[in-house]
C-alpha cells in the first residue's frame, strides 16, 4: 500500500535541497524520419485531417501512419479529435500538430488543476491519484492491449513514460527501480508535489493495470536524487 502522507513530507523537505530532483523535460527521444515526416505534414494542413488523408499525402500504409500518430498524440507533438458526425457509422479521428505555444498553454492549465485540486479538495493526494490512474488506462488502452508477463508491462510503462518525456533509466542490477530523469511539469511539481507526483504516481499505476499487471508495490520518491525522481515497479511476484 502506498503511503501518500510518508512519500510526500518527506518531499516537502527534499525539495527545497538545491541539486534534487529531475530536470525539466524536454523534446522527446529523437523522432524518426518517417515520424518526422507526418509530423511536418500535420504542420502544413490548415485544418485537422484524418488519418486516411495522410496515408494518401505520404503513401505510407495505413498501420504505418496509424502507428506513427499515435505516437505524436502520446508524445504531445499531436492532438485527436472526433469530426462532426455525418450520417450513420462513428466520425472518423482528426488530427492536427500541437504548436510549442500550445504545448506551453497545456503546462499552464495542468498547473492551475493542480492548484485547485491542492486549494480544494479534502484528500488532495488520493484524488491527483485517483485522476492519474484513469489517464494512465486510457494511455496504456490507446497503445496495446494486455502483455504478456510482468516484464512486458514494466517495460511498456517505461516505454510509455519515455514518449510523455521523463527519460526513465533502469538500474541495471535492480530493474525494479527506475530513475525518471525529467519531468514535464516540473514547475508545477515544486509548487504542488502532492497533486503533479500523485498524478504521475497514479498514471503508472493505471497502466500497469491495464497491461495486466499488479500495480501494488509501485512507489514514487519525488525530488529523491539529484537530477532524478525515483519511481519503483516491482515485479509481479515481488509485489505485496
């Protein structure tokens, strides 16, 4: 069980350590050419298109472009959106590149749920929690379905983590723990730890599940290191 109250005093006095904690994220891992190139082709369309467009604007096949979309949209460089319904059958998924200025628009607004969820709420922690792990099974149900063993699932949350930009590093003799070396609301995170880390802490968590595995024993030390966070997701049979 996870102690939100233990993690997040002892934060409290980590934080205001010069040196601790992750650094502020930044562009995701190096796009590929043909990512690069769907990415510049949503750039230059005036309007939110959809995903068959593409596979005619670049003449890659349909799975291609469909992989590589949902890649933008996980990383943030991309939004999806529903078209307005026009006759029988569901609308189809427009997409349309996200601007360095909406991105920063976005770390804005996530900011100020954080400071009203802090302001507001009875259970801060519980409830940033409660709204990450939703997010991280919506995340983890956009991507793939269940895998295979406990392994899997930790390494498709690490992938997952890396698109979102946190630039988790594995310890090579303890696979459970797990440096996150970036944080994309890292501002918001010093100012509203309990509610940015219960966040992220309850993303991992919900993903885990989705992929069919426990998320018990997962754990979050916000600020724990310099230049990292530290997250832990035991294996499977490791987990209480």
């Amino acid at each position: 069980m996870i102690l939100f109250t233990t993690i997040y005093s002892v934060e409290n006095n980590q934080r205001s350590r010069a040196g601790l904690g992750p650094r502020p994220a930044t562009p995701r891992r190096p796009l590929s050419l043909s990512r690069s190139a769907i990415l510049e082709h949503l750039r230059a369309q005036p309007e939110p298109v959809t995903q068959a467009a593409l596979v005619t604007i670049t003449g890659l096949h349909g799975n291609t472009v469909r992989e590589h979309l949902d890649a933008l949209v996980r990383s943030g460089l991309a939004r999806r959106v529903r078209a307005e319904p026009n006759g029988r059958g569901r609308p189809a998924w427009l997409y349309d590149a996200i601007s360095e200025e909406s991105t920063s628009e976005y770390a804005g607004l996530a900011a100020a749920l954080a400071a009203s969820i802090a302001r507001t709420s009875r259970h801060p922690g519980e409830d940033a929690a409660a709204a990450g792990e939703a997010w991280g099974h919506e995340l983890a149900r956009d991507r793939a379905g269940a895998a295979p063993d406990p392994a899997a699932a930790r390494g498709a949350v690490l992938d997952l983590l890396e698109d979102l930009g946190f630039d988790p590093h594995q310890d090579a003799e303890d696979p459970s723990r797990v440096r996150l070396a970036r944080c994309p609301l890292l501002a918001a995170a010093h100012r509203h730890p309990e509610v940015v880390c219960g966040v992220h802490l309850g993303l991992v968590r919900g993903a885990l599940e989705e992929y069919g595995a426990d998320p018990a024993g997962s754990d979050l030390v916000p600020f724990a290191a310099p230049g990292a966070c530290l997250l832990v997701v035991p294996p499977l049979d490791e987990a209480p």
